[in-house]
C-alpha cells in the first residue's frame, strides 16, 4: 500500500497531480490517511470553521456546524442549505431547460432532447451562484435526493472517530 503526502492529495485535488503518481493512486490500495489528508486540503480551501466531514461534490460539503455541532450541507462559499438528511436541492436555485431555445444553448440545433420528453435541471447556490448539479428526468418527475450517507458506518469503516451527531 502506498502512501501519500498533504501536498501530493493537494495537487491531485487542484489537477496539478503528475500522471506517474496519479495512476498509482488509482490503481494502488489506498493509504489510510488519505481521506483525512483530502479533508484537510478542502478545509484549508474554505473561509469558514465548521468542520467537513464529507465532500457531495467539488464545492459542496456535509459539515459539522463548530457552533451546535449540527451536520448541515455547505456551499464553499459559506451559504448553508439546511439538515444534511434533507435535500439540498430544494434550498438551491433552479433553472431549468424547458425549452428548444434553453437546449439550444448546451446542444447543437436539432440535436437536444424533446422537452416533452426531457428538461435538465440546474441546482445553483443562491449566494455564490456555483452549480453543483443538473438533472435530466421527464418534466414531471419530482426532485431527486441523490445522496444521503450513514455517516456512522462510513467513519467506521475509514477508521475515524464519527462527528458527535451522526
């Protein structure tokens, strides 16, 4: 098993990575500290003191509020979008691709979904205005909650202490 330093997970995190030891991080077992040193580069990359406990995209975390210890989901910008249980989706702006013209703007002409038949659904954060998800379902098709880890069981299982409320 290899194992790597703060800076090597900083450079894969910011794409600076070299590709020789890329690969072997990928393809190697990973090292045991790599999941505290990743969560130590994100949390340098904030502005704020709550505590990441787990990445849900590039800039959205589920994090341990300092103040209450509450787990909360957090764009990096700082705008908490509520109870990481909940879906954040639904404290996020929404725009979506309803339209031939809207579609048009991401596809070539005569090449984007029917839109009777498909939308795509942007999630922005309402502070920074950072997309942190599309959705393509049916236009009918309710909100997805796509992730919702056992938080417990995923510290036990990397062999960390669980945040106080998970």
């Amino acid at each position: 098993m290899s194992t790597y330093t703060k800076k090597q997970v900083k450079d894969l995190v910011d794409g600076d990575l070299d590709w020789d030891t890329l690969h072997k991080m990928l393809s190697m077992p990973k090292d045991i500290e790599r999941y505290s040193n990743y969560v130590s580069v994100l949390q340098d990359q904030v502005s704020w003191d709550d505590k990441i406990i787990i990445p849900v995209g590039p800039h959205l975390y589920i994090v341990e509020t300092v103040k209450d210890k509450e787990l909360v989901t957090k764009c990096r910008c700082g705008h908490g979008f509520g109870d990481y249980t909940l879906n954040w989706k639904l404290n996020a702006l929404v725009y979506i691709r309803d339209s031939e013209e809207k579609m048009n703007q991401v596809y070539p002409k005569l090449m984007a979904p029917d839109t009777d038949w498909q939308v795509y659904r942007e999630y922005y954060c309402p502070t920074c205005g950072t997309m942190h998800d599309v959705e393509v379902p049916t236009p009918w098709y309710p909100v997805m909650h796509d992730f919702e880890p056992d938080i417990k069981t995923f510290f036990d299982w990397v062999g960390l202490p669980a945040p106080v409320n998970a």
